[in-house]
C-alpha cells in the first residue's frame, strides 16, 4: 500500500463571481488553497464566461450559460499533484455583465 491509497477527499473554499460584477475584462475569480483532485466548473450567468489561470494572459476555456464542467486531475502513472492546478494558483474570469454566478469548486486529498 502506497501513501496514496489512504488519503482522504475534503472540498476546498468555493470561488464564485456574481455576473453583475463583470466588466469585460478579467477578474480574480480566487485561489486554490490546496492542490485539486476534482475540479467543478458552472456557469449559471446568463452569459458566457471565460476562464484563465494566469490573471488573463491566456483565454483558457470559454463556458456558454448553465454548464458545468468536472475536471478529473488524477491519473493511474502520476500522482495529483503532479498534473494539477497548483495550491496558491489564482483563477480569473471575463464576461460581459449579466445576472447569476460562476463557480468554481473543487476536492483535495488529504
């Protein structure tokens, strides 16, 4: 048995961002506090969002109203942490101004 055989999932603070706030430019939409396992993206705006995760630099993903997205991190030859958003890592959010929220949430090995 491996270290990674006992840990253990917990969530993480949920990122969210209200549609009102939007402004057309990237916002910080928040941190990982710890390294994800599973990522859950949705968008309940009433308008498309885009996702970067380096402040903008890069249009990541862009998400059309009501989806949701779950990003599995793990993989059967590397470990998470190894292939994942990083702890610390800021994600940020553009759109136009709408109404309803855009979240992130994710779980974390413990």
């Amino acid at each position: 048995m491996s270290l990674y055989d006992y840990q253990k999932a917990k969530f993480g603070a949920e990122m969210t961002r209200d549609a009102a706030t939007f402004t057309g430019s990237f916002q910080t939409l928040g941190t990982f506090t710890d390294t994800p396992v599973k990522v859950i993206i949705q968008n309940d705006t009433t308008v498309t969002v885009t996702l970067s995760d380096d402040g903008g630099t890069t249009s990541g993903l862009s998400l059309v109203t009501g989806i949701r997205l779950v990003l599995d991190m793990q993989s059967s030859k590397v470990p998470s942490d190894w292939w994942s958003f990083r702890k610390g890592q800021t994600m940020s959010v553009s759109g136009a101004a709408g109404t309803g929220l855009f979240k992130i949430s994710y779980l974390y090995a413990t």
